[in-house]
C-alpha cells in the first residue's frame, strides 16, 4: 500500500473540526475554551476527557489517551491509519493520490461502490418523501396524523411512503440513470424467478435508517391500510455496507435528547421510536428489530452511560429485555427497565397517558439486574417453605445471571441478596454461585494487543517539549544548532527534527499543532499530546511559575542550562569509569586525553549550575 503524502494527512486535519467529529461519539459540553465530556476509552463518572479544538488535540487526564482526530478515530472504530485518514479525507473533500496503480485502482473500486450504494440509498429516500408529501401520499399522511405524526417530526426522520404496484420505484430510479441490478444488490428490489426484478416495498410507510453522518442505510416498512394481510413491518437486506446488529434506528435524531436526559430509551420498534419523537420524548431509539447487541450497546454508550429499556408489555418483550443483559454489561452501560401492562407498549402508553408520565416511569426505572433476578425468583416470598429443589432450580437460574455482571461490588451485592432470599446452606450457595472472571473491554484488549511501550522523557525534556510545542518558532533554532544532541530520548530527537521541518517557513496562519503532533512516533505520540495539551492549557509544573509566553523565554532558558547539565553529567560518568580503568605508564596518549576532556566537562556542568 502507498504511503499517504504528510502534506495530504496534513490538509485533513487542517480541515477537520475535530469538536464536531469527536461529538458524534462523546457528548461535550464547553469549559472555557475547550470542550469536556466523559472519555469514551475508560469507565469514569467525572468529566476528564478535554477537546482542544483550537489546536486539534484531545486528551484524557483519567487513563492518559490522546492525539488528534485520526488517533482518536483509529482508537475508538479500530480502523488502520490509512482506512482513517481515507475516511476523513472522504468527509473534508481532499484527494488522496495514490502512487500504486493496483492499490489506486482498489480504492477507487471501494469509493465507487460506496458512492452507488449511497447513491441508491439516497434517491431511494428522496422518491418516496416526494410520494408522501405529494397527491399520492394523502391516504399514508392520514395515517400518521391519527397515529399523532406531524410534518415537522417525519421530515426529521425523512418517513416516505412506497406506492402500490410492482416497479414505481425501479421506474423512478431508473430514470436517474440507477439500474435494477444495483437496486437489486441495495436491497431495495427482489429478482423474479423468471427474469426481471420488483420492488421490495409496495403500499407502506417507509422509514430510512440513518447513521450518526447522516448516510441513508437501509429501509424499514409498515403497512397501514387495515385488513392488509401483508407482514406488518418488512426492512431491506443487509448488504455489505449495512449490517443491522450494528445500528440504531433513530439515533442521528436522538443524540441530542439523550445528551440532554443523560440517558437513551431503547424501545422495541422503528415506528414507536418516531412516535415517542413526536410526543417529544426524543431520546428514544430501537434496536433495529434484532436482540440488543453488544455493537449497539457501545455505540449507544458514546453518548450515555444509562439506557432504560422500555419493550412491549407482552412476553416476547419481556424475554427480549432479558436478554438485554448481557450487552449492557460487556459494554459498560448502566440499565434499567420499564416494563407496561401485558398488551401495552411505549407508543400506546405514550398517547394514552402522555410523554411526562413515561417520563416518570423511567425516573423510577428498576436495575436491570435485580429485574432479572426477581423474574426468576417466583418464589421469593416462600424462602424455606419452598422445596430445596425449587429453590435450587431458581439459584441456577439467577447464578447464570450474575455470570453476567461485571461489576465486582455489584456482583457481591446481589449474591448476598440471592443468600439471604433463598436461606440456603452458605456452603451449598458458594459450589453453585461462583465469582464470574471480570471481562476486559474488547477495545481496550486490541488496543493493548496492538500497542507499543510509549517512551517516557525525563522531567526536563518534557518541559523542554512543552516549550518548543506552546512556542514552535524556537522550534527550527534549536534544531539548526544542533541542541538535540543534548537530548537522552532519541526518539524525541528526532521527532523534533520532524517538527522542525514542518515549522520551518510556515506563518502562524498556516500552523496546526494536530499537524505537527501527527510527526510523532507510536512510542512517543501519548507523551507529545500530554505535552501539547499541558501548554494549551497553561497548566502549573511543580517547580515552575505559571505557563505564559512571558514567562515561556525565562523557562526556555533554565530548561536548556538543566539540559546541558545533565547531558555533562551523563558524559563525565563514563569518562570516570574509562580513567579507572587506565594506566598512566602504559596508556600515557588515552589517559591524557580522557583527563583533559573530563576536565572540560567538568567546568562545563559547574558552569550551568550557577
């Protein structure tokens, strides 16, 4: 694969409003002039993750992750540098040049069959808006109004509706040029037996699925008309630019709502989603008609760290909550239940009782895990009254639950209840109930499988490289003149020659900390982005007076007299060992020499300590 020109990864970032990308996944809130939220990298309840929008870097004082936003990207999605920066480059409008002419031709392939999914996707959607709120929509606009669905909220949701017969919208697409095979491979048509193809959607109101960039994906479908015979709710295929597992519906309309609530309503269907939205409970989301995934619990999870799942009252929900479980508890998500009547569900209960009293009842939402607990403790109330066998059945059931837990202080407190609420012999309990392995977060696994040991500078060069990045035009002087040699930390050597290179020439307009931290190394990336985030914060170093420019020159200063001290020490020690070893008769020319040069590294060490 071609290496990707520093000048293209360098336009990319200069581009990209790093707040904007990292607030599709973390929920920021302003503090000062930066940005804080909890950092999606590590459990935390206090706020430790600072976006840097200014400078283009972002960084966690709680477990120490940063860099710019292709790091933070690589870091969070998992995807390799080149898949990131072609990502981004996508979304800010730079080309890439590609020096391999089978690897350009790869690429140009995937862009292309993504640009004609989108295509598809995208003309798809506007078809059937156009057939909503057009002559042939009236019947379907009907419909949603008395299911309380304005304008306003199904132009948020982009809703359509998908005319009777067999090929309106392959005729439609068409005419744009869009074949029926691609439709086809879109999962938007189905072939016939014999030959040709037909609209997968026929008679039904149609709700897109859209992604947190606001990319169509895929397609859901109701019937509406009554006495229609035809499955309720039929969704597009998942292609290899879809997969269901992997979504959720509703969630580009809802991010701002459950940032506001601080917690997600997951509830079972697409339409309940869009209908709790227009009772103005919008922080509601669906599992895209597929048991909760671990997928989705960490993608909700980007923006809260509760979730109150509210399915049908019916048993299907109730066993669909249940297994809720154990994605929220892999993921690190807090959750809790709402459970209706048998018959009811979040849509009905809503209209029939008002968005503020499922509000309420979500207030008062049980844990998830002490839910499901009590569903499998019927008898509960009997304790020793109850066959040991009962008893033994229900332990059985509820240990498989704790497997589940995480949490190690939670997991003692619902094994202590389970003790005291079956009344079984303390020896019997513990052969049945046993401590669960804590499971490790799979992106922190890959994450260390794939990392490096970062270097870790002594005090002085990192005040050293905290000057240089607060004050970059120091940054070409100190290279010219060699000063690196002074340096222990080869690694930081030569990435400030990179720096140097990239600051040389350019006016305070056209520099990018996030461009000049991206010349790091991996084992030195985390502790380059601790040191720009230090300057740009004008944090306090123990023994030093309060970080400003003015003060930057007096700093520099003592920093390279600190410098040239240690880097005399460092060279004298060896020089002594080597006189120790020398004999003055036999080695008389190596033993003047390494007399005189200890001689001169000796006054000059004395003469930085005064």
């Amino acid at each position: 694969m071609a290496l990707i020109p520093q000048e293209t990864i360098d336009d990319v970032l200069a581009r990209t409003d790093i707040v904007s990308v990292i607030s599709q996944y973390v929920t920021l809130k302003r503090a000062g002039t930066n940005h804080k939220g909890l950092c999606p990298f590590h459990e935390e309840n206090t706020p430790s993750f600072n976006v840097h929008n200014a400078r283009g870097i972002y960084k966690c004082f709680g477990c120490g992750a940063g860099g710019n936003v292709l790091q933070f990207l690589m870091n969070l999605e998992g995807w390799s540098f080149p898949e990131t920066v072609r990502h981004m480059a996508g979304r800010v409008g730079v080309e890439i040049p590609e020096e391999d002419p089978e690897e350009a031709a790869e690429q140009r392939k995937r862009r292309q069959a993504r640009e004609l999914y989108r295509n598809v996707m995208n003309t798809a959607r506007d078809y059937y808006e156009e057939q909503l709120w057009g002559e042939a929509g009236g019947h379907a606009r009907t419909y949603l109004e008395q299911r309380g669905i304005g304008q306003e909220t199904a132009r948020v949701f982009r809703m359509g509706y998908a005319p009777g017969g067999w090929q309106n919208l392959l005729d439609a697409l068409a005419v744009k040029g869009i074949n029926a095979a691609l439709v086809e491979r879109a999962g938007m048509a189905v072939s016939r037996q014999s030959s040709g193809s037909y609209d997968r959607f026929r008679e039904r109101v149609m709700f897109p699925v859209i992604d947190i960039w606001g990319h169509t994906l895929a397609f859901g479908g109701r019937v509406f008309i009554e006495g229609d015979e035809a499955p309720k709710y039929i969704n597009s295929s998942e292609t290899r630019f879809y997969t269901k597992g992997r979504q959720l519906f509703g969630l580009h309309a809802a991010k701002k709502g459950i940032q506001r609530e601080e917690a997600a309503l997951l509830v079972e269907g697409n339409f309940d989603v869009i209908a709790l939205h227009a009772f103005g409970v919008d922080n509601a989301v669906a599992p895209m008609g597929t048991a909760f995934t671990e997928a989705q619990a960490r993608l909700l999870k980007r923006y809260t760290r509760h979730v109150v799942i509210a399915f049908d009252g019916d048993s299907a929900g109730e066993e669909a909550t249940a297994r809720c479980l154990e994605s929220c508890e892999i993921a690190g998500l807090k959750a809790s239940v709402v459970r209706f009547e048998k018959g009811d569900d979040p849509d009905t209960f809503v209209r029939r009782e008002g968005a503020q009293a499922l509000k309420a009842m979500a207030a008062e939402a049980e844990a998830l895990v002490a839910w499901s607990i009590n569903r499998v403790l019927p008898i509960s109330k009997g304790g020793m009254s109850a066959p040991i066998e009962e008893r033994m059945g229900a332990l059985e059931q509820a240990a498989a639950i704790l497997d589940k837990v995480q949490d190690k202080i939670a997991w003692n407190h619902y094994a202590e209840e389970l003790e005291r609420r079956l009344e079984i012999d303390p020896k019997l309990f513990r052969r049945y109930l046993k401590r669960p392995e804590k499971r490790k977060d799979l992106r922190q696994e890959v994450k260390q499988a794939q990392s490096v040991k970062p270097v870790e500078l002594s005090k002085v060069e990192f005040k050293l490289l905290t000057l240089l990045l607060d004050q970059p035009s120091w940054l070409v002087a100190f290279v010219r003149e060699e000063l690196s040699n002074l340096l222990e930390s080869a690694e930081l050597a030569e990435f400030l020659g990179h720096a140097a290179v990239y600051v040389e020439g350019k006016t305070e307009q056209e520099f990018s900390l996030a461009a000049l931290t991206s010349r790091a190394s991996p084992q030195l990336s985390q502790v380059v982005t601790s040191a720009a985030d230090a300057a740009a914060a004008g944090r306090e170093y123990e023994d030093l007076t309060e970080y400003d420019p003015e003060n930057a020159a007096r700093m520099y200063t003592d920093t390279m007299r600190e410098l040239k001290y240690q880097w005399a020490d460092r060279s004298i020690k060896p020089l002594e060992a080597e006189l120790g070893q020398l004999d003055l008769q036999r080695d008389r020319d190596r033993y003047i020499e390494v007399y005189n040069q200890l001689k001169q590294l000796t006054a000059f060490r004395a003469g930085q300590s005064s």
